[in-house]
C-alpha cells in the first residue's frame, strides 16, 4: 500500500511535519508498521503537497524519501498550514514514474489514495468509460490513484459536495471491486476529507489543528479511525460518519 498524511493548523516546516518527527512520514516510507499485508516499504517514490501565497504547490519524485537529497535541503525553508504528503508502495504491474505519485492536484485540491482497486484495471472499466476522452487520455500516469483522482475530479467540477463526492466514490469503487482497500484523502487547504476502507487512518487534533495520517508520528493524542468511515475535519473540529448505512 502507501502511507500519506494532512495537515491543517499554525504554519510548520515540511521538515517538521514529515522529515523530523518520530515515525513520520520519512520513517514510515523505509519501516512502517501497519501495512496490512500490502507491501514491506514504501520506497516507489513520494510527493508533498502544500498551500503558500494562496496556490498550490508540490514536489514529487519517483525515488525512495529518504534517497532524496535535494527534499530534504529545501524542505526546512518551506513553511505551510495546509500539508498533504504520501509516500508510495506501487502495486504490482504499476509503473514506478515520479506522475504516478501522490497528491494529485488540479485548482484548490490536493488528492491522495492508499490502497488499490481489487481487479485492476478490468474491474473499473465501467467507471473509466464514463470519464471525458481527454481526461482519461491525460491520466497522470495509468493507476488505479490516477484514475481515482479523474473520477474524483469529474464530480468536483461537477459542483458536487466534496465529501458526498468522496463517500459516492468510495461505494461505487468498492461495489465493482469489493477486495478494494480505499482510503482517499482530500483537501482544499480548509479542510480534510478523508475515508477509512479496508485500511487504517489516525486522527490528532490540537490548538487550532489537526492532522490525519496512515500511523501515528510524533508523540500522542492519537485517535485510530474504525474502518468504513467517512471524515471531515478543519482547524475547529472533527466529523466521522459511517460510509455504509447502518454501521455504527
């Protein structure tokens, strides 16, 4: 699988979110510790997104996070409240291309998925049909996460609500391809929406933040995420809702 975290809250360095802290996302990218069976590490590249001057930008890159020099030179000097930063473990089959990385973006968002659609690529052909030529032509790269993000994309630009959109996406996926593990997580930089689906996700809120993640880094006040959940957080608060009705 892969690892991936967000972050909203008082403006930090992309070194202290993901390099520095204990078991963060640079450890968790050589020894993570709850794979799940997906994989040993998460060495098929990364990528960081973050909002600065109200833009998006990112940096991504095909080679393992802790191989890479020029990140971790840069990455003390840039300071962001809104973070999303994934490193990758690629199915088997998948490329290992620095455009098939985590997060994905277009406009205000920021995407990532951990997990795979079962059956791929034949088990969400349905769903890829119904995508504009163009955009399933210029797919970042040909992934399941890709495809996820068009899919995604699609609704967004539709003018559908961004957590509807998520949790509609997540059903419809893991009804076509039920062995799924899809955990998406989403922001525009106010928020995070994220899902727990066959995978596990960790929650820490604090003074005026809050910070989603694959495994807990950095000290306590952790809350693990029960499975087939939907989550909607902001620098005020957090919401956890059932994916499926009639889970508790």
């Amino acid at each position: 699988m892969c690892r991936h975290m967000a972050y909203l809250g008082p403006p930090a360095s992309l070194a202290e979110l993901l390099l520095e802290p204990e078991h963060g996302l640079l450890e968790q990218s050589y020894a993570p510790r709850d794979m799940r069976g997906g994989g040993t590490i998460n060495a098929d590249g990364f990528g960081v997104g973050w909002y600065s001057d109200g833009a998006v930008r990112r940096y991504r890159s095909a080679r393992p996070m802790w191989t890479d020099a020029s990140f971790a030179e840069f990455a003390g000097g840039v300071r962001s409240g809104a973070v999303l930063g994934a490193a990758r473990s690629a199915t088997l089959g998948m490329p290992v291309v620095e455009t098939a990385c985590a997060p994905f973006t277009d406009g205000i968002w920021l995407f990532s998925h951990n997990g795979r659609i079962a059956g791929w690529p034949e088990s969400a052909a349905k769903q890829a049909a119904r995508l504009d030529v163009v955009d399933l032509l210029t797919l970042d790269a040909p992934t399941d996460s890709a495809l996820l993000w068009a899919l995604l994309r699609q609704r967004l630009g539709a003018g559908a609500d961004p957590a509807g959109a998520v949790a509609e996406l997540v059903g419809e996926i893991a009804a076509a391809a039920p062995d799924s593990r899809l955990n998406l997580l989403l922001t525009d930089g106010t928020r995070l929406i994220a899902t727990t689906w066959t995978h596990a996700l960790w929650v820490r809120r604090g003074a005026g933040a809050v910070t989603a993640a694959s495994e807990p880094f950095g000290g306590g006040g952790w809350t693990e995420i029960d499975d087939r959940r939907l989550v909607v957080a902001d620098r005020d608060g957090v919401r956890v809702t059932a994916l499926v009705e009639g889970d508790r």
